[in-house]
C-alpha cells in the first residue's frame, strides 16, 4: 500500500478558521502511523505536476492565470471558498502529481494500491474554474493520465464525499471511457448532479440526515451494478469524509464502518475486473477526529 504526499501540501492556508485546514492532513498520517498496518504501507513524496499534465482537463487559460496569479506574500481569492497564499500553487501542484504518480506506480505493478494524501482538494475543480475549496481537479488527472499515457480504456470514479464531484462531472460529461459514481447530500452545496442522466454518470442524491443502513441500499441498488457491467480497469476513490455524522459541514449520518463497508465493495469490483488497482484521493473531511477514523477504515480496506 502507497501512501503519497508531500509537506508542501500543509503549507497552503486559506486563512485563520478556514475548514479546509492544514491540520487536516496531520490528522490522517497521525492515524495511519499509529495503527497496526503501520508497516505494510510505504510513503512517498509527491512530485510537482506539468502544465502539459494539467492542461488535459483544465483549459489553457485557466492554468496559466493560476500560475501568473500566484502571491508572493498575502492570500487572494479565486473563488468566495478558494483562496491561495504564497505556498498554494505549489501545493496544489503536489495534489495533482500525487495522483499522476500513483497511476505510474497502481498501473504498472498491478500489486499495490495508493492513498494520496493531499491537499487542496480536487473534484469541484472545473476545466475553467477553481471552487468549493479545490484548484485543480486531481482525480480527473489521474484518471486522464491513466487513459492517455497507459493506454487503459475504461477507468471508474466512485466520489464518497457529501458534495457532488461537479468538476469531475463537467469535465467527463463528454467522455464515456470514465464512469463517476458520485453521493451526495441534496440539496447542498454545489446543488449541482440531481438531474444528470447519462449511462456513464451515476449520481446518487441523498437527503439530509441519510444513515449507514439507508445509504448502504442505495449504493447496492445503484452505484455497484453500474461499476460492475462497466469492468472498470481501474478503479479510482474521490475519498471525502465529509458524509461522517460528525462533520460540521453537512449532514448526513455515516460513520467509519460505512467508508470501510463501500470501500470493500468497490475492491471487489477491482478483483474482478482491474486487477485489483485502486487508488484513493482526499477530498473533504472537516471533523480532524472523525476524518482520521475514517480515513484510517478506508485504508485499512486497502491495505
């Protein structure tokens, strides 16, 4: 099991009482390196992503305003939620590289699997816009890499986060060779996904105050017998645990079993169809104490 990050990714800061904070990615390594699986995860340092790499799903213009805007000191907003400090675009070059290198190593080993632990996160990240805390869309990456560079045909997104991966939707409305399967709390935040109806897009929204059992039931009806006819050759997790009953964000009712119940099932699926490969990338997750016990059940899965 690979676990990917970078200090970089703890220097970006939105500002004092941002939920999206730097504590977020200590929570997680603190967990992880205390837990008995401790020794059968390798860690790793996440490389800087290309322009060229980031030019696959964001468009040109876009990338190289958030290069040429990038401080020197002080912190500017790219969106009312997004905000960058001297230290975001290298972050945020870091999330993105995380991911490319993990499809590297997932893809041509077909023995390991990878947590990337970055931040920013990635999935609200539109091909022309940052929003919702995310500046570019680190998933949609990995999974572009993945179907251009090697060469595989059919790559599968399941989005767990309690927000609806919008971005990673708008930038593969348009091509079938990657299925999302994204829940999410509705209405809420990006109030975006309820009324998409493509084969290779499989929204599931759910109502406020939703519990274990009841989302356990929707994904069995819904997410699991797509992901299965797809036969995905890669399967990759948009991996936010915001959906904890815990979260101050949201409100549905999960807890750390229901992250280690899906993400069990979604391996069975790479069992049979993707030898295996799966790679897991951090999205939200704003309770530093539920996100390190359910991040830690999803690895735990994975390892």
């Amino acid at each position: 099991m690979l676990f990917i990050s970078h200090p970089d990714c703890e220097l970006h800061d939105m500002g004092t009482g941002h939920p999206e904070s730097p504590l977020r990615i200590d929570a997680i390594s603190k967990a992880v390196k205390a837990s008995a699986n401790n020794d059968k995860i390798t860690f790793l340092e996440a490389p800087l992503v290309s322009k060229d790499h980031l030019y696959r799903v964001h468009d040109k213009d876009y990338v190289d305003m958030v290069f040429e805007n990038a401080p020197d000191e002080g912190i500017i907003r790219l969106d009312p939620d997004t905000s960058m400090n001297p230290h975001s675009l290298n972050a945020a070059r870091r999330a993105a590289g995380a991911v490319i290198h993990a499809v590297d190593l997932v893809v041509a080993t077909s023995s390991e699997r990878a947590f990337c632990c970055v931040r920013p996160p990635g999935h609200h990240a539109e091909r022309d816009r940052a929003m919702g805390f995310c500046i570019f869309n680190n998933i949609a990456m990995g999974a572009a890499h993945a179907l251009s560079t090697h060469g595989l045909s059919r790559v599968a997104i399941v989005d767990f986060d309690v927000h609806h991966g919008n971005g990673t939707e708008d930038i593969f409305q348009d091509n079938p060779a990657v299925m999302l399967c994204s829940s999410f709390q509705h209405p809420f935040y990006p109030n975006s996904g309820a009324a998409t109806e493509l084969e290779h897009i499989i929204n599931l929204p759910l109502p406020a105050g939703t519990d274990g059992h009841a989302y356990r039931n929707a994904v069995e009806m819904k997410f699991l017998p797509a992901l299965d006819a797809f036969k995905p050759e890669l399967i990759m997790f948009s991996a936010g645990f915001d959906a904890h009953k815990d979260d101050p964000l949201a409100g549905l009712m999960l807890d750390e079993e229901d992250y280690r119940w899906i993400t069990e099932k979604v391996i069975q699926i790479a069992d049979k169809s993707a030898d295996g490969r799966i790679i897991s990338v951090l999205e939200g997750g704003y309770d530093l104490d539920a996100l390190g016990k359910s991040a830690l059940a999803h690895l735990e899965a994975m390892t």
